[in-house]
C-alpha cells in the first residue's frame, strides 16, 4: 500500500469519526418517538393526576373522570362514583407501559392498527386525554394477537407503537362506574315484605337461626308453600346487588310502585320502590332504624350506631335510581301466586 493511500484512508476514517460524533451530539436529547415509556415522565407523575378523558371512536366523550378527596367521578354521569380499582389499574399500568415495537408512522396504515384520530372516518380506537396536565392524548387501537400488547400512537405524532401491555379501556360510560350498590344475603336479614299497589303482599321469615332456609308466612287454605329453594332467592333480593344503569332520583316514584322491605337482623329498614319506565327497570332504596326494626323488642331504641348507619348508607343510596336486570327485579317484585302450590304437588 503506498504512503497516499494510507493518508487517504486516514482522512476518511477521520471524516467518519467526525460525522458519527455529530449524529451523536444531535441525539443527546432523545425525542419522544423513541422506544422507552409509552408516555414518558407520566410514571412519575401519576399519583398527581386528577384528571382523565375517554373519547371514544366517533370523537364524543365517554367518560370524564375527576378525581375528589376519596373517590374518583365520573362527571358525565351525574358526577357518579367511578370504579376505583378500573381506574387505579388503567392509571398505574399506563405509568409502567413502554413502547415495545415500532410499527407504522404512514398514515394511511393507521386504520390498521385502530390507531387513526378519533373523530375521523377511519377511527376504531379510544383516546385517552390528561386535562390539567402536560402529558399528550394517546390513541389506542387494536391488540396483537400474538403479544397481547395494544397498538398506540401519541396524539399529533407519527409513529405508531405496539406496546407491552393490554390496556383495558371500557369505552362505555357504564364500564368506569362503580356498579356494585349492595351485598346484603338472606343469612343476615330478619324479614322480607314485598307489597304490590293492587294489595298482594308476601312475608318471609328465617326458619332458622342461621337464616339459611326461608319460609313464606299466610299460605292460604289448601295451599302450600313452593319448595325453600324457590324461596331463598326472594329473600336474597339485597344479595350481590349490581345496576345496569343509574340516574338522579329527580323524578318521583310512581303510585304503582311495588314496595320491598328487607328488615336486617342488626336493625336497619331496606325499604325499596320497584317501578318500570320506557328506560327500565327501577329500584329507589331509601335506609332508616326504626323502633319497627328492632326484632322482637317493642320497647328497644336504635342506638347511635345504629343510626349513624342508616344515616350513612341512606345518604349513599337515596340520591340515585338503580336500573335492575330483569332476574333481580323479579325476585323483589314477587307476587304470593309466585310462591304458593296445590297442596300434594
């Protein structure tokens, strides 16, 4: 090799050493569309976040969750209390999501990947917006089917990620509320009375300590009583209690309304208003700890305890209509005919 040649390699080698130095430099910074954190820096921020949106496909809003000083609301509806643990999961996965792989930045792949903007012709996604904060909307799409992980692009960006996590987002409003209203089982009632406007009434009792097996009370003559395993789950009407939907208790209840009592062994009045409208089936639940609901005690008082109780759960339920599945609402509205037999059968 001549001593040009040498030189000349010498200074290639160095025009190259120089030009990596350069792309290094401009690169200190990482920009955003890098792999890393699928929203960087919200890992450090989450627990300050008081805020999150869900617009849905069509670009209308699906959820709009503040947080408050104990629980988190979903403000489109009625400020009603959201599913916390829906909530604290959604938030603390997002925290710990990274962008696995890079996928598409044409947007003309996006339809794809369920990740085009919402709003637009092409959206099959969800987007998750932060108001009150610094931190971008994210679009999620579709799942991978090999990885699980969810497709994702940041709000104005190109590039279009698959991510190492599922990222569950109802896109229901009825999939953020806390949809659980009570969980009362017949082991821990005294009594159950079911009066219909028309003058029907049923009267259940435990036949047990335990309060295991039921009993209907005035069976007529030449009547008897359907088996107790037809009657258990009448007296398990405040059992698992869990709404198909929920509004303000704005309107009255109608005169036709069915009432349900449901007496606890502790003391408490159930008392509940079971109605039909256009939209569904309805149950209004109003609380108290009347003298009337001291088993066996005609003299007994409700005690403070007691009272802060029903206080409490009454200022919880009152405010709301529950809409019932149609299994639900049948328990609390039976009739006697439903739970009476011809005598032999």
């Amino acid at each position: 090799m001549t001593q040009r040649s040498i030189v000349l390699l010498g200074v290639a080698a160095l025009i190259l050493m120089l030009v990596a130095l350069l792309f290094t430099g401009t690169r200190s910074s990482p920009p955003t569309d890098e792999a890393g954190p699928l929203i960087p820096g919200l890992r450090q921020a989450v627990n300050e976040l008081a805020a999150l949106d869900v617009v849905g496909a069509d670009g209308e809003l699906v959820a709009e969750l503040r947080r408050g000083t104990r629980a988190w609301h979903v403000r489109n509806r009625d400020d009603y209390e959201a599913d916390y643990r829906r909530v604290h999961d959604l938030l603390r996965e997002l925290a710990e999501a990274r962008r696995a792989e890079p996928r598409t930045s044409l947007p003309e792949w996006y339809p794809r990947l369920g990740v085009a903007d919402v709003g637009s012709a092409e959206a099959s996604g969800i987007q998750l917006e932060f108001p009150g904060s610094e931190f971008p909307a994210l679009i999620l799409g579709e799942r991978d089917a090999t990885t699980g992980g969810r497709y994702a692009r940041i709000a104005g960006q190109e590039q279009a990620w698959l991510t190492d996590r599922p990222l569950q987002v109802p896109d229901r409003a009825l999939g953020w509320l806390e949809r659980s209203v009570m969980d009362i089982p017949a082991t821990e009632l005294a009594e159950v009375t079911i009066v219909h406007p028309d003058g029907d009434r049923v009267r259940l009792r435990p036949a047990d300590e335990e309060g295991d097996q039921w009993v209907l009370l005035d069976v007529p003559e030449g009547r008897q009583a359907a088996p107790r395993w037809e009657i258990r789950p009448v007296a398990n009407g405040l059992a698992n209690v869990v709404f198909e939907d929920v509004r303000r208790h704005a309107t009255e209840v109608p005169d036709d309304a069915v009432r349900a009592l449901y007496v606890t062994r502790d003391g408490l009045n159930f008392v509940v208003s079971l109605f039909t409208d256009e939209d569904g089936r309805w149950a209004h639940f109003s609380v108290s700890a009347e003298v009337e609901a001291t088993a066996n005690e005609e003299s007994a008082q409700p005690d403070d305890d007691l009272l802060a109780d029903a206080v409490a759960v009454d200022a919880r339920l009152a405010p709301w209509q529950y809409g019932l599945g149609e299994n639900k609402f049948r328990m609390m509205t039976r009739r006697p005919e439903d739970l009476l037999e011809p005598i032999g059968d």
